[in-house]
C-alpha cells in the first residue's frame, strides 16, 4: 500500500488539554526504548516551558515488580488508578504480539478514552489499543515488522502502512521505536507549537518535525560512506537554512557531490522521498512556522520559503491543512487563544 500524503489536516489540532497529566503505563516485560522516548519527552522537568507544562506518572498496569526488555526494573507512581486522572495516556511497546492484553487494562484505557483523555501507541502498543477497541472505525498504524500480526489478530482494523505515526484526533499511533519521538513531538508541536517542539527536540538533539506520511520503511540502507553521508546531511541543512534560494536538482547534486541520478537515489534511502518533494515540504513546513509565529505578511512569508508568489503557497498549504495562509494563521491564532491556561 503507498504511503498516505497526509493522515489528518494540521487544523485538526486542538491545542493543549486542560488536564496536563500525562501518564504512561508500565508493566512487566515493557519495551524499554519506547518507554524512554516517552520520559524523555514528557517527564523531564523543563522550567523553560512555565507552569503550564506538562505533568507526568508511571502507572503499573499489573502487580509488580515490572522489569522492561534488557532487565531494568521500573519503578511507578501508582496503578491504573492514575489513568483515571490522566488528560493523555501513552501505552509504550507491548510485551509480545501473541500476548493477551489484561482486561483490566482494556477498561481503564477504555473509560479515559470515554471521558476524553487522548491515547497514545508507540510501536506495538498499538496491539493493546486494538485489544481495548479504541482503534475501531480509526486509521492506525504500527511497526511494519507487526502489521501481518496485528491485522490477523483485528481483521476490521485500517491500518496505514509506511507512515511514521497517525493522529486520528483523540487516539494517536506511532510507527516503530524512534518514530514515537516522532509522535511526541508531533504532540507537542500540537498542544503548544513550533517553537515548544523545537526546544525539546534541540535537547533531543533530533529533527523538530518529520511529517508523520514519510515512509518508515527503506528498501535500501541508507549509504555507508562517511563522506557522502555526511555530505547529504550538510546538504539538507544547507538547503534548511536558505530556503528563500532556487534550488533546482542540478544546484542540489552538484551541493552533495554527485550526480542528479545519484541525488534521486540517496534522497529515497535517506528521506523515502524524492529531491523535489522533500523541498516542497520543507518549505510549507517553514511557512507554516512563520504563519504561526510572526506577522509577516504573506507575500514575505511566501518569499521567504522559497515560493515566488502566494498563489503557490496559497495551493501548497490548502493541499496540506484545508487552508489559505490568512486562513490558516486566523485559525491558529485562535485556537491559541482558546487554550491558553486560565491565569
């Protein structure tokens, strides 16, 4: 199945809950990647975000003691008494794909869901928010190592292939292991904006925003060469940082030091993308940043990422979000507002 260009409008964002607790289940044989990915991003004290940030627990979803894959033991704060009080849930890597999900927890994930709170799968949690129904009448997608299994063990599930992760609004589903930081920061870049999730992802040390329809699957490694490894990173950063620049394919070979059929192929190992369409969004990536955060006018937001009228960022950005760009920076501006935190 090809990839999906986009799973849900970006207008689709709600800004941040009310309720901040952000609780992630825990229990025994856990996936300790997707575990961390979960307290790096949410758990770590960050006073640069102000009071309003998120608050953050472990909740055992069974008798302890837990122990995650590599045999860390996992101390929690509580049992799934806490997702009970939880505004969003993350259910990390599940222990096994032929492994039954405790009733217990299908109901409690089931009873946040019906009093709003929003549910994250990271990988093969997916498995566990199947097992609960909450991906009933969702798209959905998880590691592509998982999906035969997953949809023989939930034959009426659409699942999405070769994407990093889907937003169906109120349940969120992740690709395998580091594209749940992926989800993460999409979830950030949702609740507070760009610049909240460039901050955590500057700290990460990873990119602020891959858009959740790249592909999470290559057919090819991605080269071994330190130098023309290396000189392809040099060259999306280059490019990155002069957008407002032409950059037909040519200019972008002869940056990275090779040939425009060479370019092709490492932009498809790379990025799943070809040259041309990996451009395209970063520039609407970076209009939507400025449209966000800025009162640029149009016209110099349109110049400044690289498209040489509004007409053209006027079809790119309705392509992506529904939108025009006086639209879409209206709509933002008060969906901020409304969820700003009371004083």
């Amino acid at each position: 199945m090809p990839a999906t260009r986009r799973i849900v409008p970006d207008r689709a964002r709600p800004g941040p809950p009310a309720n901040r607790l952000v609780v992630v289940v825990a229990y025994d044989g856990l996936c300790t990647f997707e575990f961390g990915c979960a307290v790096e991003v949410f758990g770590l004290p960050r006073p640069e975000m102000g009071e309003g940030w998120y608050r953050f627990a472990v909740a055992a979803a069974e008798p302890g003691p837990l122990r995650a894959a590599g045999g860390v033991r996992v101390l929690v704060d509580g049992g799934l008494d806490l997702v009970e009080q939880a505004g969003t849930v993350v259910v990390p890597g599940w222990r096994g794909t032929t492994e039954p999900v405790p009733e217990a927890l299908c109901a409690a994930l089931r009873a946040a869901a019906a009093r709003g709170a929003r549910i994250l799968s990271l990988c093969s949690g997916a498995f566990v928010l199947a097992a609960a129904g909450l991906l009933d009448g969702r798209r959905a997608t998880t590691h592509w190592r998982h999906f035969e299994a997953l949809a023989a063990r939930h034959p009426g599930l659409t699942l999405v292939h070769d994407v990093l992760y889907v937003d169906e609004g109120q349940v969120l589903t992740a690709a395998g292991s580091a594209a749940g930081l992926d989800l993460c920061l999409h979830l950030i870049r949702r609740d507070f904006g760009p610049d909240a999730a460039n901050s955590v992802a500057e700290r990460l040390v990873v990119p602020p925003h891959r858009d959740g329809s790249r592909v999470q699957r290559v057919t090819r490694p991605v080269p071994r060469e330190r130098s023309s490894g290396s000189r392809l990173a040099a060259t999306l950063d280059r490019v990155r940082e002069s957008l407002a620049e032409d950059w037909p394919v040519a200019r972008l070979a002869a940056e990275a030091a090779t040939s425009t059929r060479g370019l092709h192929r490492r932009f498809r190992e790379a990025v799943g993308m070809p040259p041309g369409a990996w451009l395209l969004e970063e520039r609407v990536a970076r209009a939507r940043d400025l449209l966000e955060t800025t009162a640029l006018p149009v016209e110099e937001v349109a110049l400044a990422v690289g498209f040489r009228s509004v007409p053209a960022l006027r079809l790119h950005l309705r392509r992506r979000t529904g939108l025009a760009p006086s639209a879409y920076r209206g709509w933002f501006r008060r969906e901020s507002a409304a969820a700003s935190p009371p004083a």
